[in-house]
C-alpha cells in the first residue's frame, strides 16, 4: 500500500488535503482508509515525505520527495525491516517471492521455504485471503502459487501450457498474442478467464457504461525484466491505456475509435507540437481515469462558452513510456523499445466509470462505497491541490 500511494504522489512535491488523497487510494488502489495514516507514517520512515501535519489523529498535509521505482522498494524493505515484522510476517513475504517464480506442491511449502511447522496453515489462510497465495487441486495432489508467477512470468506461463496444458489453452493465449488486449465477453475463453480469475494472466478490467465490468487480456513481452517486477508500475499503467483503447473500439458510445484510431489516440498525446485531444462531450467520462493516473489533465474547452474539457498530456519520461509500450502491444503484440526510467504509477482509464488493475481483477480485496464521477473529480483535484474545473 505504501508503494501504490508512493507512486501515485509522486512528482506532487506538496499534499495539501490528505484526507482527499486517502479516499483517492481507497477507491483507486484499494489501500484501507484505517491503514492510510500507518501507510503515510512508513513512508515517513522510508524519507519520502516530511512536514506531516496531522489533526485529530489524522493527516492533513504533507510533502513528498519520492525517488525513482528501484530506490523506492528498496528502501521500503529496509524501512519495513527496520520497524520488527513478525516472524509468520516474514515468512509470508519468503513464500510469496518463491510463489512468484514457480509454483511449488502444497506439502512442500514448508521445506522448500524453511518455514516453522505450526505457521504454515496461517501463511497459507492469510495468503489466500489476501490474493496472494493461491491453490490449485490436480490429480498429483495440491499445487501452491502466486498470481505473481504469471505477472512476472509471462513467457514461462506459455511454456507450461505448452508441455501441460489442453489445446483450449494454448489456442487461447495464441488469441491474445495475436491481439493483446483481448476481450474477455461471458462465455467465451473459457480457460482464459479462469487463468484471470486465478492471476496467472493480466488482465486489467473496465467498468463499462451499464455497469458491468468487462476484462482485456494481455501476455506482454518484454526485453527489460524490471517492467515485471520492480518497474512493473509503468506496464501496468501501459496495460490500463490498452484496456481501455480496446474497450473504447466496442463501448465508447458516441466516441467508438476504430483500429486506427486507438494508435491516433496515443499519437496525438506523443506529439510534442500537439500533446491534447479535440474536446468531446465523452472526454470527461472516458478519459477519468487516465487523468487520475497522471497521464493528463483536463484543460478547458477550447471554444469560449464550452462546457466539455480538453484531455491534454502531462509530459514526462514516465508517461511516455507507457503511452509507447501501449502503442508497441496493440501494433506489434510486443514492447519494442522502452527507456530505463522510473514511473509515478498507477493505472487508467475508461470505457466507462471505472478501472480495475490486474490484481484487482483476480479477486477484489474489500468493498467499497464508489462516489460518483463528479465528486471523484472534485476529491482528486481537492487531493492534488488543483480547482476542479
């Protein structure tokens, strides 16, 4: 949670209402609203914020100075080291890193990772009920794994499938190699859909106009393996601009983008003389999300007297990235080409009121109250000490 809202924050230098932010990481990155002011004073130790002012036992204001990703985590872990985590703590977050780079049989948990006897049942209750440990019953017996695995791991997912897997599967996957961002619609990819529910595929998902929520599958290749692991928030972010360009050619109502369009889209954001898209009576609704991730802004309209908004790019190295890995998965099913930079986080976008990340996807970790997407627009402004237009 700490690191979530790190990235979020991050390049924000001063949080003027953190109350606003707290309900801003409740409905966008899932971190408990009880856990918020503990998450602010981690980040404290850590040295990523100063000047906490706190009121009643709640913050209210603060500064931030958060570095690149790969500091980020590093010291993270050391600040939460430093403050004595349990030992059923520990040995939860040995399994999971474990778990993330091959699943491991059930009765070999414990001597695989030196775990104490008598805490392996609540490393694995607490693991499954966080989503982070999960179990899966074959014929030889209870297999122990991560959704990490597969997010971390694409390109060996493939290979299981192809010396384990049934046909479906692998004619599956095949589908989304050939279109990354697939659509995931009730019946259809069977198998795939249950490898989303299980976190072995990602697959960011979009709240759709009616209400429902519709997931977009993507296996992402890519040559620098920090996008999956340290640096994973940039592609996540990546993977949100696709689901939501994938939902916008089915769903974007009086906005639907062709093919073509979807690259246009990210084209007209890239282009340094340009950096904004056209006003649109859906950009408010269908862009929330992405403005929310920090990848643009909401200028106002260009004609005198318009009451729409103008989706303008917030140009920065981090940004751009994701913008071009994108780009990269929906014309060439691949990441080409990307820099070693660092990302702010977080994900976007559209088709309609709402976003899921990948986790969030494999299974929500609470419920919570959605405010409606005026006042949503008001808290993230009020949070980022911006006026709401």
């Amino acid at each position: 949670m700490a690191a979530t809202v790190a990235g979020l924050i991050r390049g924000r230098d001063v949080i003027e209402d953190a109350q606003a932010l707290s309900q801003i990481a409740a409905y966008q990155l899932d971190v408990d609203p009880l856990a918020f002011s503990e998450v602010v004073a981690l980040l404290e130790d850590a040295g990523y914020v100063q000047g906490v002012q706190r009121s009643g036992g709640k913050v209210t204001t603060f500064t931030e100075t958060v570095p690149y990703y790969d500091d980020l985590y590093g010291t993270l872990g050391d600040a939460w080291r430093d403050r004595a985590p349990t030992e059923l703590e520990q040995q939860l977050l040995v399994v999971v890193h474990g778990l993330s780079e091959a699943p491991v049989p059930l009765e070999e948990v414990e001597a695989r990772f030196g775990l104490d006897r008598s805490a392996v049942g609540d490393i694995i209750e607490v693991g499954d009920s966080s989503g982070l440990v999960r179990t899966l019953r074959t014929i030889d017996g209870d297999i122990a794994y991560s959704p990490f695995f597969g997010f971390e791991n694409p390109e060996l997912l493939v290979s299981l499938a192809g010396t384990h897997g049934s046909d479906q599967l692998i004619s599956e996957l095949s589908a989304v190699r050939s279109k990354q961002g697939l659509e995931l619609t009730p019946g259809n990819y069977p198998v795939l859909t249950e490898a989303v529910a299980g976190g072995l595929v990602m697959a960011p998902a979009v709240t759709l106009p009616d209400g429902s929520s519709r997931a977009f599958a993507a296996l992402p290749y890519v040559s620098d393996h920090n996008l999956l692991v340290n640096r994973k928030p940039v592609l996540e972010k990546a993977l949100a601009v696709l689901a939501c360009l994938r939902g916008a050619e089915s769903y974007g109502e009086y906005n639907t983008l062709s093919s073509t369009g979807l690259v246009n889209v990210i084209d007209k954001l890239l282009d340094p003389n340009r950096g904004f898209l056209k006003p649109n009576s859906a950009h408010r609704r269908q862009y929330a999300l992405m403005r929310n991730a920090g990848l643009i802004r909401f200028a106002p309209d260009t004609l005198p007297g318009g009451n729409w908004v103008t989706p303008t790019f917030i140009d920065t190295a981090d940004n751009r990235e994701a913008l071009r890995i994108a780009r990269d998965l929906i014309t060439r099913g691949e990441s080409v080409a990307h820099r070693v930079d660092d990302s702010i986080a977080r994900q976007a976008l559209d088709a309609g009121t709402g976003y899921r990340a990948p986790m969030q996807t494999t299974q929500r970790l609470r419920k919570s109250a959605q405010p409606s997407p005026t006042h949503f627009e008001r808290l993230f402004e009020k949070a980022m000490g911006r006026s709401a237009l």
